[in-house]
C-alpha cells in the first residue's frame, strides 16, 4: 500500500513514528545516516582548476598575453617572462578572491536557507529544511515552502499552489483522507504536500514520506533554485568603458605603431612602444577590485543585520528614494499587550507588562475580578479561543510562540484566570476559516459540551462592525442600527488614537450539525461583542532613524494593515506623519488608478488599512513618479510588490519563504533602522567604488600621457611595461582595495540619493581623472626629462627614477581620493588600511629598485640618496597644487 492509500493512523505505524511526540534525535541520527540529509544535488560544480584557467579569459588580460607574446617572439624574453608571472600571480589573487566571494555566497544561502517547524521529542522546533527525515512530523502555514513530501495528518483548510511540479497555478485544497484513485499523478494527491510547493492559505501536519532526490521535486533536479548572482549596472558600466578603454589602447598601438615606422623607426622598436601604450591605458587591476569591495560591503551589511540576496541591490539601495515600510513588527516591537477593553458602553483597563499572564483588571480605575463583568469574560474566552498562540518557558523566560496579536488576546485571557486546554475541555473546534490581511479577520465554527454551534470571528473592528447585525449590551443581545454603529465606531476610535491596535470580538449561534463551507457564509450577520485595544511600542530606534532618512532625502511611508487613526497616532509618534502629509485607507486607495494616485502619492505618509496587494500600486505609482522604492513585506500576498520594488525587502523573523524568495534583501532583525544601515552601506559602496575607480584612473592618463609625450618630443620612452604593469597591478592595487574599505564621508547621509541613471564620471569624477592624471603625468615626465638630459647614456637610471616619481605621485595622491572634496577636508591618514597599504607598497616599490635580483627583470638601478629629494618634490607638487586651489576656493 502507498502512504496516500492509507488511513493517517496506518501511515503512522508504517514510518515507525508517533505523531504526538515527533521522532528521538538518536532516532533522526540513524535516519540521517541511512537516508542521508534532505538535500537536491547541485549538479556539478565549477571545478578549482576551470576557475583559475576562468580568470585569463577576460579580453584584457588576453590583449596582454598577445603582446607579451609578441615580444618574447622578438626576443624580449625576460620582459615576457616577467609579464606573463605578473599576469599569473595576478590570477592567482582572482582565482582566490572569486573562491571566497564563491564560499560566502554559500553561507548566505545557508544563511537564508529555510527552517521548517518540526516536532521532535515532544516539542515543536525549528530546524534547517535540509536536517528533516522519513517520519518527521511538520507544521506549516501560509506562506511556507514544503520542506519534503509529506502524507497530510491535519489541514486547516490547507491550500497548496504546485506549480513548479504540476504547471498548474491554481492552488490545490489538500484533506487527510485516503485516496482511492489508482496511480493518482501529482496534481491529485490530495493529502500529499510536496517539497518545494507553496502554502497560499491556511495551515497543517504532515508526517515526511520522501527526502531529498527521493521526492518529487528531486526527480526533476533541474529545478533547483540557485541564489541570484550577476553583475550591479556599474559594473557592467565600467566593464563598457574597459572595453571602450582597450578600442582607444588599440588605435593608439596602431597610430603610434605606424607613424613610427613612417618616420623611419623600426618595426620591432615601434612595436614595444605600442605594447607600452596599450598596457598604460588599461587599467588591469580594476574588474578584481571591484569584485573585492562589493564582496566586502555585503559582509559588512550581514554584521549588521541585512542579507543582500540579489548583488544589484547593494547599488540600487544607494539611490533609494522612499522607503515604504510596514508598521507592526518593523517599526514596531510586535510585543503586543492588551490594556483596553470595551464592550457595551463600558470600558476596563488591564496591567501587566509584556506576556507575563500576570495582571489586574478595573473599571472606572477601581479593581474588579473579570469573570463578574459578563460581557468582558465572553470577550476574553472568545479572544482565547479563536486563537492558536502559547506560552513557552525559555530558559526562565516566557516566550510566545505564534502571532503576536494572538499572543496578546491569550495573555489578557489568563490575567483573568483562564486556560486553554481548560477551554478546549469545554468547547471543540469543528472548523477554521484562517486569518489573511485581505479579510482582516479569522473565524472558527465550534461546539460546547451542550452540543450548541457558533462561529466565532475575531478581526478587524471596523470590517467585524460592516459584518454584524447585532450587538451585545448590557448582557442583550440588541439590533445593531445606524446611530448604534456610529457609537461603535466612536469607542473604536477612541482607542486607535491611543495608538491601541484593536481586535473586535463577534459570534453568532448556528444550528447543530451544519456544514460551514465558505468564509463567505460564517462572517456575516454577527453578534458584536467588544473590542480589545493592545500596546505595540514603537522601536525606540526607529524614530532616530526616520529623521536621518529624511536628511538624507528619502522619505519613509508606513503602509499597514491597521486602523487609520492607530497609523496615525504611530506615524506621528515616530515622526513620519509632519502636517502637510496626507493619509489615505485601502478604501479611497481601491477607489483609485495608479495614474490617480500618481497625482496624491509623493504627498502620503501613511497608507492604514491596506490589503497587500495596495502594495503594488503604490510602488508602480511612487515609481512613476521617478522614485526608487525600497518595499517591506512577509506575507505570501505581498510577493507582487516586493519583486516590482527597486529594492524588495523581506522580514527574516516573520517573513514567509515565499517574500523571502521575492526579495533582493533581508532584514535578519525585521527592523526598519536595518533598512537604513544597509542604505548607509550601499551609498558607501557605491562612494567607495568611485573612490578607487579614480585614483586607477588617474594612474592610467598619467601613463599614457608621459608615454605620448615623450614619443612626441622623439625622447625614448621613460617607463617600460613591466613597470606599468607592477604599478598597474601591485603599487597602485593594495591602496585601491583599502580605499575600497574606507568609512563613509560625513556627509553620506546629508546629501539627496544619487540618481539611478548618473554615470560613473558625474560629479566632476571625470574632470577629477583627467585632471589629476595629467598633473601626475607632467610631473613623471619632468623627472625623467632632467634625469635624461643631464646625463643621456643613463636612460636606465632616468626610467627609474620615472618608475618612482610616478608610483610615489599615486601614493600620494590616493590620500586626496578619499573625499570628493579635498586632501584637506579629512584627515588624510583616518584610514588604518590605506597607511597600511600604502607603507607596503613603497616597501615593493623599493625592492623593486633596490634588489639586485629584481633589477635586470625591472630594468632599474639603485637611486642615489639624494635623487629622493627630487622625486619627493615633484612627485608631491599634483597633491600641493590641488590643495592650494582648493584652500583659495575656500577663501574666496
Ligand atoms: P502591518 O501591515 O503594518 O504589518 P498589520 O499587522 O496590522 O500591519 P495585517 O496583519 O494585515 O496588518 O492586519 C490587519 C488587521 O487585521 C489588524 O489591524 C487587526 O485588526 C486584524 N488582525 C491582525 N491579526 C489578526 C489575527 N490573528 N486574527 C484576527 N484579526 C487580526
């Protein structure tokens, strides 16, 4: 017999397992071994050795092996032979970066991998998907993935979309009975789940059936999802401009190349100085650094709190507009305590602190015991009732275990004295029609021991009120009519502008033994009972972090699913609602086009009681408005909006798999002020990337031009390749990765986002390069002119001090890099690394010159003492020119 042909009871004995108390670890160990993890197999990985040969396939690095060739071929062996070690230590340091960016990539994955709820030795805990085995029994709710397959043993009107199985998107109801179908296919299986198939409604148990490649999923392999990868907009830009950078490389060879050999030079000569021209206007280093410094930003934005699941989003967050964040649980605590009740005209208050269950009721400020007030004691049992949270001891401390709004409604229960399983003695839960953020409610069909029905609806108040026709006041149950709604509603918003989130309590009797099919058919013509009013304290974070947003030009929204005067009193408590903001509802927001909320929407702070799929139209409409939008969301339903956001981000604590999936980040705290730190870093990023992206290029227009001038004044060329390459690769590498660490400027959260479309040369960068490139081309050029003039049968000697002039003008000038403003307006030496790297690459650029071994392969000689002191004059003039005209600007 198959698991779907079985009674629930058989599958039990069948799997050796018990489905009250979960398998014994030692029991999961054996398993593990005999059936191994719960894992798809990857397919094969790129091998190490691909990797490394992967490296010299970039069209540079090939450009160069050809020229390098080439001149081994015309019997420059030892420069060909320096270049192509150059180019493979070069390699090396590829190959091992892209191996550590490769293994961190799969920590983040494991990182964001899934956890599934499973019950093992009598407790429900959470353990990694891939750690499940045969007999282990799940709990899953909307939103969730399916871990493995699993045979169904108890479904809350359990819905399932299987399409990455089936193709088909309409979701499939899953029950517990046996099938009778013979060979059903997967579409059919009714009581199976499986893994890797999306809960869109309701919740469940099962007990596992198949891991690994053994389940369904596992035979069709090739759907394994991989982490996103790939390439941010700059990179693909600078990547653009290399390309565009080696086309001017090659025309210059050629230029050079052919107006020598009309001149008369020879063809071998010629073809050494193109060689040294196309080296000098690539910058070989730059593709690794980058790699290098967006690798490092998304490390740092783990440390605090930010999974960056899709690369592009370290860019994109730079340029972040608006962030449209959800309220409870982001901005708030989600630590939710009752404090208010009403029912009937009269309003009770409770204390108590958190989820201790310990605390006193009053009216009218006097204390009172709950159960003598009737109508109150409904509220609570009900609340209690209609309900699925609990309270679990940790290590001496009380932790909730479910939904916070749920959690409170339990609590405010027990303050009066009541218990769970005490209820469910008295009271059998027959049917559940489950929460989702559309309805706002949730209802359960159940019985008493009188065998009496009802339905018991708990939800937001104003949708309870729209749904009852009755009331219960004064113990009566009274016609709920016009002008008694209104003093409903008037009692309701009393307590929202406490900034009390409120859960309206309803029933209604209904006849023994019906069938309840629909939601439809249970939540209307209720009985309104009362209103409970919970606490949910801001972060106390958050507040600081709205207004440094704001100076930094983005503004928050709040777009919640709670009561508009509840937003607004939070909204205002964290400073996001100023006066001439607007709030719309999900009435007025349904009401509308996206073209007319285009109109209104750079107006709206708070977006209250929306349903998730507002959510869509308010990015496309802020969108349209020229915004990038940065959109919070957990639930199944708000995967829409999450993926059209320019930054999706999803809850790492409450979201579900399927937002998580959606998003480009993940808050590993759900906290809003996360959101801002990863924006911090991603402007930083970004500064930092355009930091080294000028000082590289500044070093290459610095080359070229001492090597064009010099051709045009007929002088010989006073670098030779190989020391273009080590300056390229080795002197000016190391500070360019450090400036790649640097600490954000002062003024990163002070300035508006940058524009999405602004290229890599705006603000002045461009100017920046060339201007700098020049000064720094001048003055190499001036130290090999005096050198060579003086003395021309010391051409070596000259180059050298060339090769120095030019290194110690870019190590200097990289401590003007690191502020877009001046050398002076930080203090230079702020960054350890920077020093640090700087220090060791004078140290390479001495043994370079001073290391007898080197110096053939180098062409250098030793410099004399006191030809430092011309080297250090005109290698410092670029950086003391530049300050001066900066301090003058300042004056004026
Ligand atoms: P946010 O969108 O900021 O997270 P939210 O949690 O209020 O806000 P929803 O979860 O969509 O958004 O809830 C909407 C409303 O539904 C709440 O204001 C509350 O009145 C009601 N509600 C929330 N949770 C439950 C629940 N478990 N049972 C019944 N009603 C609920």
């Amino acid at each position: 017999m198959k698991f779907h042909e079985m009674e629930i009871k058989q599958v039990e004995k069948a799997l050796e397992t018990d489905f009250s108390t979960g398998l014994l670890s030692e029991e999961v160990k054996k398993r593990i071994s005999k059936y191994g993890l719960n894992e798809l197999d990857e397919g094969e990985k790129q091998s190490a050795l691909l990797l490394f040969f992967s490296q010299f396939k970039d069209f540079m690095v090939l450009i160069l092996l050809a020229a390098t060739l080439i001149s081994g071929l015309l019997g420059e062996y030892i420069d060909a032979i320096a270049i192509i070690a150059i180019v493979i230590i070069n390699g090396f340091l590829g190959f091992f970066q892209e191996r550590k960016a490769e293994k961190s990539l799969s920590a983040l994955k494991e990182l964001s991998a899934p956890q599934v709820s499973v019950l093992r030795e009598g407790q429900w805990v959470k353990v990694p998907s891939k750690d499940i085995v045969i007999g282990d029994i799940l709990k899953f709710t909307s939103g969730d993935r399916i871990g493995a397959d699993v045979r169904v043993i108890e479904s809350r009107s359990l819905e399932i979309e299987e399409s990455a199985l089936t193709g088909e998107s309409v979701p499939v109801s899953k029950h517990i009975d046996p099938l009778t179908t013979v060979n059903p296919g997967i579409g059919d299986m009714e009581n199976i789940a499986f893994m890797g198939t999306m809960i869109t409604r309701g919740s469940g148990i099962g007990v596992v059936v198949a891991t690994g490649m053994k389940t369904a999923m596992g035979q069709i392999a090739d759907l394994l999802q991989n982490a996103e990868s790939g390439e941010t907009p700059l990179q693909r830009r600078l990547e653009q401009l290399g390309k565009i950078l080696i086309s001017v490389a090659l025309l210059l060879t050629v230029l050079v190349v052919a107006i020598g050999v009309l001149q008369g030079h020879a063809l071998y000569e010629m073809f050494l100085a193109g060689v040294s021209l196309a080296v000098a206007a690539i910058p070989e280093g730059l593709p690794a650094i980058v790699t290098v410094a967006l690798s490092l930003g998304v490390q740092k934005m783990i440390k605090k709190n930010a999974i960056v699941r899709k690369i592009q989003a370290v860019e994109t967050l730079g340029c972040a507009s608006v962030i449209c964040s959800d309220k409870t649980g982001t901005m708030t605590q989600n630590k939710m305590t009752v404090t208010h009740l009403w029912s009937g005209g009269h309003t009770w208050t409770v204390d108590g602190v958190g989820y201790k269950p310990q605390g006193n009721f009053y009216r009218n400020e006097r204390p009172l015991h709950p159960k003598d007030e009737k109508a109150l004691q409904q509220m609570l049992i009900f609340g209690m009732l209609c309900n699925h949270s609990e309270l679990v001891m940790k290590e001496e401390e009380i932790i909730l275990d479910g939904d916070p709004t749920e959690g409170a409604l339990l609590v405010s229960a027990m303050k009066a004295g009541f218990e769970r399983p005490t209820l469910l003695n008295e009271f059998t839960i027959i049917n559940e029609f489950p929460f989702d953020s559309a309805r706002k409610m949730m209802s359960m069909h159940v019985k008493d021991k009188q065998g009496r029905h009802f339905i018991v609806t708990k939800g937001a108040p104003d949708v309870i009120l729209g749904i009852s026709e009755s009331i219960l006041w004064e113990e009566k149950t009274q016609y709920l009519g016009k002008e008694m709604k209104i003093r409903v509603q008037e009692a309701i918003n009393g307590l929202a502008s406490k900034a009390l989130r409120t859960i309206a309590i309803a029933y209604k009797p209904v006849p023994a033994n019906t069938v309840i099919l629909s939601e439809q058919e249970a939540e209307k013509k209720l009985t309104f009972i009362g209103v409970q009013g919970m606490i949910d304290p801001p972060r106390p974070e958050v507040k600081e972090a709205v207004k440094e947003c704001k100076a930094a030009g983005i503004k928050t929204v709040m777009i919640t699913g709670d009561h508009v005067i509840t937003a607004k009193a939070i909204a205002a408590q964290l400073g996001i609602l100023s006066n001439k903001s607007k709030v719309l509802d999900g009435k007025a927001l349904s009401n509308m086009s996206v073209e007319e909320l285009e109109v209104v929407v750079d107006e709206v702070s708070v977006f209250a009681r929306v349903s998730p799929e507002h959510k869509l139209k308010i990015v496309k409409a802020l969108q349209n408005r020229g915004h990038v939008v940065a959109m919070t969301g957990d639930g199944v339903n708000d995967a829409p909006a999450i993926k059209a956001a320019d930054i999706g981000v999803a809850m790492g604590i409450t979201g579900t798999d399927v937002a998580k999936e959606a998003s480009a980040l993940v808050l590993l705290d759900d906290n809003f002020a996360t959101i801002k730190a990863a924006i911090i870093e991603g402007r930083n990023i970004y500064e930092n990337i355009r930091k080294f992206v000028r000082y590289l290029l500044a070093s290459n227009v610095g080359e070229i031009l001492v090597m064009l001038f010099a051709m045009i004044c007929g002088l010989p060329l006073p670098l030779i390749p190989i020391q273009i390459l080590w300056v390229n690769l080795v002197t000016d590498g190391l500070p360019a990765m450090a400036l790649g660490l640097d600490r954000p400027e002062e003024n990163v959260m002070k300035r508006n986002p940058r524009s999405p479309n602004e290229g890599v040369f705006s603000r002045g960068l461009g100017w920046k390069v060339v201007s700098r490139g020049f000064l720094i081309g001048i003055v190499t050029l001036f130290s090999f002119i005096i050198v060579y003039h003086n003395d021309t049968s010391r051409l070596q000697y000259a180059q050298t001090i060339a090769f120095a002039t030019l290194v110690m003008a870019q190590l200097i000038h990289v401590f003007d890099c690191r502020s877009e403003k001046s050398v002076l307006s930080r203090n230079p030496f702020g960054n350890p690394y920077l020093v640090w790297s700087v220090i060791s690459s004078l140290a390479l650029m001495l043994v370079v010159i001073y290391y007898p071994p080197l110096q053939p392969i180098f062409h250098t000689l030793a410099i004399r003492g006191q030809d430092w002191l011309l080297i250090l004059g005109l290698s410092s003039i670029p950086t003391f020119l530049l300050a001066g005209s900066f301090l003058l600007r300042k004056t004026k």
